[in-house]
C-alpha cells in the first residue's frame, strides 16, 4: 500500500474527526494524509460494542485502527487476508459462527478483553494498540464506560446493534433507537480538550443515528461542538442514496427525511458546512437555505488516493490553511 504523503497546507492544523463504520475509518485515512498525523483525534463510536465468543469486540474502533494501520479487510473491515481457523472449530463444535472474526482479529479482541477484565480503561487500551501498530494520529474511544446501542423494531423486538446489523443484516425495521448506559456515561479522557483545542471538526460520513448519536448523546460533547466555528459533516448519502447499510431506511423508521437536508437535521445546528455527493448538485441552494455552507463534490472515498483529495477539498473549503 502506498504511504500518502501529508499535504504542507495542513500539517499542523489540530482536526478532530468523529467517526463510526467503515466510512468513518477511510475518512480517517484521508485525514491522516493531509494534516500531519499527529494532529489528527479520531473520535470513536462505541456503541457498537459487543461481547461475542467471550471477547469484547469494538468494532468500530478496529475499523478506524486496522484502516490507519493500513492492515483493513478488502470490504472495508477485519483485516487483509486474515486466516478463519478458530471460527472452523467453533462451527466444528456446533456454535453458530454467523458474526465472523479471523484469528489475528480475534486476537486483538481477546488481549483487550484481558486488558479490561483487569481493570484497565478501554482508551488505555487503545492506545497501547495502535503505538503497536505504527498508527501516529490519536485514537479514541468517545466513552471508556459501557454505552451500547438498542434496536426496537416495529414489532416490538429489542436487539442488540451486532444481532440487528450482522446477525439479522438490517432486514428489521428501526422503530427506535436507545443509547443504554449513556447517562451514566461520561467522554472518554482526552475527548473534550481535543475537540476544545480542534481549528476544525469533521463528522464522518457515517449513518447519524447508528454511528454518530451515540458519541453525541455523552455528556457537554454537543456543547462543546456548538463552540466550535467550524464542523463540517461529509453525507452519507450519495445521488440520494446510501451506498451501502440501512442509513435511509433507519432514518424513515425514526421519522426522519432520508435526504441531505435530512442529515442537516439530524446535527441539529451543528453544523457550518455539509459536503455532498456532486450526483446531490441539484440541492445545493436548498440546502444552503438551511443555514449551511455547502461543498459539492465526489465523496467517494473507497481508495487511499480518494479519501485523501475529500479531505484536501474539505480543508481547501473551509478555508484553513
């Protein structure tokens, strides 16, 4: 893989990211390019943790490790060619194995659980991880207490995130959404003076009410962010569409337009700037009428080039320099 080379302009601008799901991570990558990487906080949603074949899997925090490691799975998650061989004998001994992990994956996932289970503190962890794996910018989990998001669907069911996304694929449909444990919460070490001491933050294009709300709903976060002059949210949405994932059909569930205007909505004034999709073009005056400034261009951001020239275009925009 190809090292990218962090952009002069930006190399001591002080970014904070808050990211969940794969294009979280590869918005990381793009950051960690462009400002240099020591400059860049990486906010980390976490309710997507779970505890499955003994081990406490923190999703997106790997996503966002593997990918700034440049180690990540070909589909955006675990990691490039990863061997299967526990799950075998899982499936061997008659445990369904539905929720895929490979070895070296599994791996991290257990050494965290021991980490845990002796008291450590999850951001503690992370950090011992990612200086093992080379990474420079400063990950972060957005809470180092349990905060684990709650599907209600339609006919009542409530599922955790893992059983509703992997398990099930998203086939439910999101009546509701809870933040279990966020009251009682608080921002992991570290959160809030980065995003205090931040010249810009950037919101992932992640799904807003999977991803994003949970970080949001930790205690004086959205305070904080509503000091900040400049948060600028990348949409999920590209030609009206999600490009994969249950962003649309959660948002109609939580009574939501599954539009970029929605997605302005969704941060409830948070935001100075909304990046779209150059396909989403025609609603740019729209949705600058929303009290936004508006960047069109290709969000797209599959390949390390990609992201890259997002987060160049994103930092040109707004104006720092």
């Amino acid at each position: 893989m190809r090292i990218l080379e962090a952009s002069a302009n930006y190399r001591n601008l002080r970014t904070v990211l808050l990211s969940g799901g794969v294009g979280g991570a590869r918005m990381a990558r793009g950051l960690a390019a462009t400002v240099n990487p020591a400059e860049l906080t990486v906010v980390v949603n976490v309710g997507d943790d779970s505890t499955i074949y003994g081990a406490h899997v923190a999703a997106d925090l790997d996503t966002v490790s593997y990918t700034l490691a440049g180690i990540n799975g070909p589909q955006g998650w675990g990691i490039a060619e990863d061997t299967h061989v526990v799950m075998g004998h899982l499936a061997a001994a008659g445990i369904d194995t539905t929720f895929q992990l490979g070895d070296r994956d599994l791996a991290f996932c257990l050494a965290r659980t021991a980490f845990l289970d002796e008291g450590g503190a999850l951001s503690d962890y992370t950090r011992e991880a990612t200086k093992r794996l080379g990474i420079e910018s400063t990950i972060l989990p957005a809470t180092d207490d349990p905060v684990r998001t709650k599907i209600t669907t339609v006919e009542g069911q409530v599922l955790d995130f893992q059983d509703y996304f992997v398990i099930r694929r998203h086939t439910d449909e999101v009546a509701g959404l809870e933040y279990q444990g966020v009251t009682r919460a608080s921002p992991a070490p570290g959160v809030l003076a980065a995003i205090d001491a931040a010249e810009v933050v950037v919101i992932a294009p992640s799904n807003p009410p999977l991803s994003i709300w949970p970080t949001l709903a930790l205690p004086n976060i959205t305070a904080a962010l509503r000091d900040k002059e400049r948060v600028v949210a990348v949409s999920p949405l590209i030609d009206g569409r999600a490009i994969k994932g249950p962003l649309v059909s959660v948002m109609q569930g939580l009574g939501m337009e599954p539009t970029n205007a929605g997605i302005v909505a969704a941060y409830g004034g948070l935001l100075s700037h909304l990046v779209i999709d150059e396909s989403d073009a025609a609603e740019q005056e729209k949705l600058a009428q929303l009290g936004v400034e508006v960047i069109v261009t290709d969000t797209r951001i599959a390949n390390p080039d990609a992201s890259t020239r997002l987060a160049n275009e994103v930092l040109d925009a707004v104006g720092q320099k």
